[in-house]
C-alpha cells in the first residue's frame, strides 16, 4: 500500500520522536488518514502515535477538532486558516505533544481557479509553540498529490521534534 521510501521516512520519524519522548496526533481530510496509516505500519508505532482524526467532512472538522463553523464559511475548507484550526483541534482533543493537520483538493475534480486540483494546506501544532504552515500546489493524479501530502507532512513533524 505504501512505498518503500514513505515506510522508510515513517521508521525514521518515529525513532526520532521515539527519542525525544514526543507523541504525535494527526488530522486529516484530503489523505483521508494516510498519514496515520503509514505511521502505524511500523510496527511499535503506538508508542508514538497517540491518536488520528480523519475529518473529511466539515461536520467532522467541527465536531472532532472544534473548528468553527464560521471559519469554514469565511475561508472555506480548504485554507490555511482551517488547516491551523485543526492541527490546534487535534491537540486539544489529545494527549499528544505534536500534531499534523492537511486540508487540499487532491482531485481530479473539485478544483477551482482560487483552489486548484493539488492545493494542499499543512499546519504542524505544538504545545508551547507557534503553529507553522504551509501550502504546496502539489502535480500528478490523485495518489500523486496523496503521496507528496504524506512525505510534506513528515517533513514538518522532523521539523517540530528537531525544535524539541
């Protein structure tokens, strides 16, 4: 299901928040719990994976995470704004120390000119710290876009736990 070098960066990210004593959450629409999924792959991920939301509709982002209703209207589910808002809501409804949230439009409709096929919002949420973001316009087919989501968000949890 998932390819050598995801399962590989998976292994290594969670020895590194292993070693560091960190649990992570994640919240999910467009991979739809990828994120989580190729983490506990690994066996002996429970250690670090404390819980995963996959909030698909608007509904789950607010009754899951917390996101305002309002904010979503304004700003539409696909916005940094709303991905923020979730990566601050799964760490509120978890235990963890670091969480991960994605929002995007993985395709192949469902595209606009403003949100175009393979928009993807990432927010990375610590306790104790600002919350980063980032937004990638990712190419390829659905699973393409999927995948590069999958790898994005990884490298934004190497980030956190390296800021300790």
């Amino acid at each position: 299901m998932f390819d050598t070098q995801l399962l590989s960066d998976a292994a290594e990210l969670l020895q590194m928040f292993r070693l560091a004593r960190l649990k992570i959450a994640t919240a999910e629409s467009c991979t739809g719990g990828l994120i989580a999924g190729c983490l506990t792959e690994i066996a002996g991920s429970s250690d670090v994976v404390e819980r995963g939301f996959v909030t698909y509709s608007n509904e789950a982002k607010q009754e899951m995470l917390g996101v305002p209703k309002m904010l979503i209207n304004l700003n539409g589910a696909v916005s940094e704004k709303v991905a923020v808002a979730m990566a601050e809501g799964a760490l509120k409804n978890s235990l963890a120390d670091i969480s991960i949230a994605v929002t995007g439009v993985a395709g192949p409709g469902g595209g606009s000119n403003d949100k175009p096929v393979g928009l993807v919002h990432l927010a990375c949420a610590g306790r104790g710290r600002q919350t980063s973001v980032n937004h990638q316009i990712f190419p390829g087919n659905r699973a393409d876009i999927r995948d590069a989501t999958v790898q994005t968000a990884f490298s934004m949890l190497r980030r956190a736990a390296h800021e300790g």
